[in-house]
C-alpha cells in the first residue's frame, strides 16, 4: 500500500512559494517519504487532519498554539539574510510609500490611505494595530483602509499611487524588490516595525512526534547543505533554527496591547 503523503500547506507569500516547494521536496528526499505542497484553505486544517506540515504567520501560530488542546507544534524558523537579522529568526515590517510623496514619518500618514495584506498577517495587520496602540491611535488614524490580499498587492497600490502606505513583510519586500528592480524606484522606507519573531514551520498535533523530529531534523540540515543553498536565497533564507513557543510570547503581548484598536470596518475596502 502507497504511503500517505506528507501534506504541507503555506499560508504566506506567494513570491516565497518556490522555498516553500523546494522544502517539502527536500523533505521527501531526505526521509524518502512522499510529500504534497498545497495552499492553505483554513488553519482548521491542522485540527481537523487535512494538513500536516504549515508555512505560517507568528500570528496563526499563537492563536493555534493557545487552543485546548493545541492545533500545532513549532518545528523550526528560518533566519534571513542580511545583518539587519542579527543571525536571529526575526523579521520585520517596512512601512512603504511612494518614493515622490511627501511623506517622511509613520506619523506623516494621519489621514491618509493604507493598504494590508490579511486581518490574519501580523507584519501587515497586528503590527499596525500594535503600533496605533502605543500611540493612543485607532484604525481611524487612516482615511480609507484596503485589503489588498497580499503583500505583493499592496506594494503595488502604493506604487500606483492608488494607496499611500503599507506594511509590508521585510522579507517579502526584499524578494519583490530583487526581482522587480522597477518597483525599488518608486517605493520608499519611511518607518520600520519590529523586530518580531519571524513566521514559523509548524507540525499539526497529530502528526507523530517521531516523525516532526525527523522533519525538524532535515530543516535544521539545511543550510549545510551546499545543493539547498540556491533555493533557499530566492527566500533570502539563510538556514533555519530551532524555536520554542517561549519566542512568540511577544506576538501574545502585542496582541494583548492591540486588542482595542480596531481596523476601522466601516471604511475597508476589499481587493
């Protein structure tokens, strides 16, 4: 009888998709298990064993892992390239305007437009929500709000002039901005948020323990491996570590911090 496939399922940024697919086809090589890459339909998939293995947001993540009983468990996260990572699985998000704007500060953009990507992201949704938090701020600190779907999208609304500003995953700006050298000329950095712990792989509470420790195990191996490296950098993803549920007790606090700031969404507008 033909094994199960190992299902993994990513709920992040499409431009990261090709790590995501080269991961679980290492997965399959090294453990000589068959894997499936699919995109993510819900986070009850974990609960409800239609997936195994996730690409998720510290944000999900927590949420998941403070269910009774829990949905999942912390395999691994990657540490990015760059020294702004410290050599750390953190990220951060950029705040992005139009490079002819005349807006200089986060604090420039009373008023103004802003685009995320998903009420579930935490670089584009929570972060923001923390932020207008520490200021005293609500989501009615914006004109009109938009959400775009994807980060992608909204780096695209701010270049078009179509939305002011964004918060945008660092890392999926950076892969966006390589291979679309175009959009690097029209944006701008004006605020950074974080750093945060980054975004996680994640097992389902269903899957084994020994087999989450042999798919650990090949994640940790990675980066040492000179054959993985060049799919890796089209993540910008320098290898991956381990992680413990200790590390996203920040997210848990920022969420408790932006619990009353809502979005405004009387004002949002769906892409």
């Amino acid at each position: 009888m033909p094994q199960q496939p190992i299902r993994f399922v990513t709920f992040l940024a499409p431009n990261i998709y090709p790590v995501y697919r080269f991961v679980a086809d290492y997965v399959a090589e090294k453990l000589k298990y068959p894997t499936e890459l699919t995109d993510g339909v819900s986070f009850d998939q974990f609960a409800t064993n239609q997936a195994d293995v996730g690409f998720i947001c510290g944000l999900p993540y927590v949420q998941l892992a403070d269910q009774h009983p829990p949905a999942v468990k912390l395999l691994a996260a990657p540490v990015l390239q760059g020294e702004r990572y410290q050599d750390r699985p953190i990220y951060f998000s950029d705040v992005i305007v139009r490079r002819d704007s005349p807006f200089q500060t986060f604090t420039d953009l009373r008023g103004c437009s802003w685009s995320y990507n998903d009420p579930t992201s935490h670089s584009g949704y929570n972060l923001t929500r923390y932020w207008l938090a520490k200021l005293g701020e609500t989501g009615c600190y914006f004109s009109r709000i938009v959400q775009a779907g994807f980060h992608q999208k909204s780096i695209r609304l701010v270049c078009t002039g179509e939305i002011d500003a964004s918060a945008i995953d660092s890392q999926v700006l950076g892969v966006e901005l390589r291979d679309y050298p175009e959009l690097a000329e029209q944006v701008r950095i004006v605020e950074t948020f974080g750093p945060s712990p980054i975004q996680p792989v994640v097992a389902s509470c269903h899957v084994p323990d020994s087999l989450a420790t042999d798919i650990c195990a090949v994640l940790l191996a990675m980066g040492d491996d000179p054959a993985a490296q060049a799919a890796l950098d089209r993540g910008l993803v320098k290898r991956f570590v381990e992680v413990s549920d200790t590390d996203y007790d920040e997210i848990r606090a920022m969420c408790s911090l932006a619990v009353g700031v809502d979005l405004a969404p009387h004002h949002i507008n769906f892409l």
